[in-house]
C-alpha cells in the first residue's frame, strides 16, 4: 500500500524530472510526422531531404548520446547527480533553437546531435537519481514514469508535428526546459551520493526530506542510522577490481542482452519510421494519425507496466513482452510474404492494429523497463561509471538500428526488416529466460 505522506517529496521529484523526459520524448516523436514534410516540395530547408540524410537525421541522436554516455559517468561520480541534471536543459534548448533557424540539412544533424545528447544522459541520471531516492515498493513504478514520460512525449510529437506548422513547436518547447530547471532548484542531492562523498551531515538532510520524516524525532535518527550503515561500502574506494569481478562481468552479459534487444527489436525505430513502416503497410488511413495511434498504444502499455512492475516483478513483464513483440513481428513478416496488394488494401486495418498492438505489448517490457533493470543489476559501488559505460553500447546499438531500419525497408523491404527484429527477440527470450533473475526486492548497495 503506498504511503503518500512519507513518499510525496519522491513521486514530486519524479514528476518535475518526467518535465525533462516528456520534452525529450516530443523531439523525439517530431521527426516521424515532420520526415515526409522535409522530402516534400514543401520543405523550410534549401533541398529535399532524401533517404539517405534522413536515416543520418534519425540516427545522430544515437551519436550524441554516445559521447554524452562516455562522459556523463565521471560528473556523476565525482560531483553528483544534482550538476548532471542541470546541464540536460541547455543541449535541448539549443536543438529547439537550431530547428527553427534550420535552412539546410546541417541544422537537422547538429540538432538531433544535441538531442541525442539530452537523451543519452537522461537514460543514466535519472533512473540512478530516482533508484537512489526512492522507497523498494515505488522504484519501479517511479522509474517506469519517467519513461512513461519520454512515450507521452513521442505521443505529443507525433500530434504536434501532424497539427502544428514546423516553426511553431520549436517556439513552445523552448519553455520546458525552463519549467524543468526551476523546478528541480530546489531538490536535494541523493542521500546516497552525499553518504559516499562523506557529507553525513546533508545526507541526513536529504534522507529527511525525501522520506518526509522529521528530523527530531528518535525512530527517524534511527532509520537513518540503518540506512547509513546498510549502505557503508559505496563510501569504499571503487578499484578496478571492482568493475571486473565476476558479479560485475555477469551484470554486463545480462545488460548488454537487454539493451542490444531493446534496440534491435524494432522498440525504438518502429515510433521513429513510424510512418514509413505504415506506408509499407499499404495502410489507407492517414499515415501520420496511424503513427499517433502507435504512440497511444506505446503510452498505454508503459501505464500497464507502472501498476504491475512493483507487483508481479521485472522479468515476468519482460520476458512476455518479448515474446509478445515477436509473435506481432512476425505476423507482419506473413502479412508482406503472404498476403496479397489486395488483401492489404482492402484490410489496412490489419496492419495498424498488429502494429499497435506491437508498440503496446513494446510499452509493458522492453520499452519501459530496460533502464530500471540495467540499475539494478549494476552492483551500486560501481553504478555511476558502469551504467555511463553500459549506455555507450546503447548508443552503438541505437545507431545501428537507426541507420539500419529506413535503409533495409526501402531496399529490402518491411518483411526481412520485422524478421530480423523477430530473430533478435526470440534469442534473447531463450537466453533472459535461462539467466536474468528477478531484481524486484533487490537492496541497491
């Protein structure tokens, strides 16, 4: 049963760096709409956007977050969660900026760099940030949010880029990231960062506040006690030892399964290519508001995964979710070898809904739970280096899918696409399902 009283200040933290997120996930979700409207005659840019510049355009924002990822880590160690955080805005802010002056495809690349900046860093300071505030019984929702957020944010971007006039959503984003930096001012650094950095004294301070206890009453100066004893060893000096030991080497085999998956399932490039996967489809409806409906159907599943991952656990929710997502993949793989032009035009529907219906079970698992899972395998002595490393291989993967998806659709065709995704899923369920444990109850120490 959640305790509003005693979690309110970590559900309010989680909400004002979801600001962060959700502006995150709507330059993310921009791109699909807007890709068809830059190949169009009707192009704000100097030239057409072809193929090819815009796979560089979806996939940029994965080498922007390879150099954030390799160095997030050391601020994060060494000064702390809170300058990370604060950093995140400008990098998004400059995107926005560099989208509305846009004349030539150059602007677009060195936006979505940026982006992929923001990006790369969210995925690593704000699940420890959350992990290292939070009750057991919320962590996995309130980490669930945030990325519950980034969905809610593609959902907006596929919205607004469909209603809204290209220079006008640049205008109004340049706001969230203000909200966002006056919002989390006030937020104390983690108690757990603070305890290994030996400031005892404001760590205390932070376990108060984020816990809502009093700080004069004896059972509270005994919870922290506990909490400062049962968490001693991340004051120890981290040797290297420590990242190669055979706990650790077995975190990262297991995390790199995981985020290779969530990558080269499709989880990520289907909302990106949204809309050239539904042409593909021969879908008759509006290819943009199909688009839309996927993003509905990813956000609803990361609502499903918010109220079951603190209930039934992790790896349930995972493992089905891949299973789940490769069942639907292959049945588009059938619908391209199999079915005829006819039957996809005369029931386009078909598509739309196994597509969704993708993108949903997606949501449940693989979409939303990978970055919490990544945390709580990483033994804590090690989690802010080791997940920073661990989110450099995300974005290799990530580049790959990207420069990979729109190009094998348009030569290859949808069908080997979805096969290939299908095949990584099914791997990856026979090896998680043998090896990945459930990390649920799991004492971040």
């Amino acid at each position: 049963m959640l305790d509003w009283r005693r979690c309110r200040w970590q559900i309010i933290a989680t909400l004002e760096m979801s600001i962060m997120t959700l502006s995150h996930g709507i330059a993310l979700g921009w791109l699909s709409p807007i890709a068809a409207h830059l190949a169009s005659d009707k192009t704000p840019l100097e030239e057409k956007l072809n193929v090819y510049q815009a796979s560089w355009v979806g996939s940029l924002i994965a080498i922007g977050a390879f150099f954030s990822n390799i160095f997030t880590g050391i601020p994060l160690y060494y000064c702390g969660r809170k300058p990370v955080m604060y950093f995140l805005a400008f990098p998004h802010a400059i995107h926005w900026i560099l989208i509305y002056f846009a004349t030539s495809v150059t602007y677009l690349y060195v936006a979505r760099f940026l982006a992929g900046m923001t990006g790369g860093s969210i995925l690593i300071v704000f699940p420890i940030f959350v992990s290292e505030i939070a009750d057991t019984n919320i962590r996995g929702a309130l980490t669930s949010t945030i990325i519950c957020a980034t969905s809610t944010g593609v959902l907006l971007g596929f919205t607004l880029g469909h209603f809204l006039d290209y220079s006008v959503l640049p205008c109004i984003m340049l706001l969230l990231p203000l909200i966002y930096l006056a919002s989390i001012t006030f937020l104390p650094e983690t108690p757990l960062f603070l305890i290994r950095a030996g400031k005892t004294e404001k760590a205390e301070k932070s376990f108060y506040f984020y816990k809502n206890l009093s700080d004069e009453d004896a059972e509270t100066k005994k919870q922290f006690k506990e909490f400062e004893e049962g968490h001693s060893i991340v004051v120890e000096q981290v040797s290297v030892s420590d990242y190669c030991n055979k706990e650790a080497w077995k975190a990262y085999g297991l995390i790199y399964v995981l985020l290779f998956t969530h990558q080269m399932s499709g989880n990520f490039a289907i909302i990106t290519y949204a809309t050239t996967i539904f042409k593909h489809l021969n879908n008759d409806f509006h290819v943009n508001l199909s688009a839309i409906g996927l993003g509905v159907s990813q956000l609803l599943g990361m609502m499903i995964a918010i109220v079951l991952v603190d209930r039934v656990g992790r790896r349930i929710l995972l493992l089905s979710s891949m299973a789940g997502m490769a069942a639907g993949e292959l049945t588009i793989v059938c619908l391209k070898y199999f079915a005829s032009m006819q039957f996809l035009k005369e029931h386009g529907w078909f598509g739309l809904v196994t597509m969704c219906l993708i993108s949903l079970i997606a949501g449940i698992g693989v979409g939303s739970l990978t970055f919490l899972v990544v945390v709580e395998l990483l033994p804590h002595k090690i989690i802010s280096i080791g997940c920073s490393m661990c989110m450099v291989q995300l974005s290799i993967f990530a580049f790959m899918t990207l420069k990979i998806y729109p190009v094998m659709i348009e030569e290859h065709g949808l069908g080997p696409t979805m096969l290939m995704s299908a095949s990584v899923l099914l791997v990856a369920l026979t090896i998680l399902g043998i090896f990945l444990p459930e990390t649920k109850n799991k004492k971040l120490a």
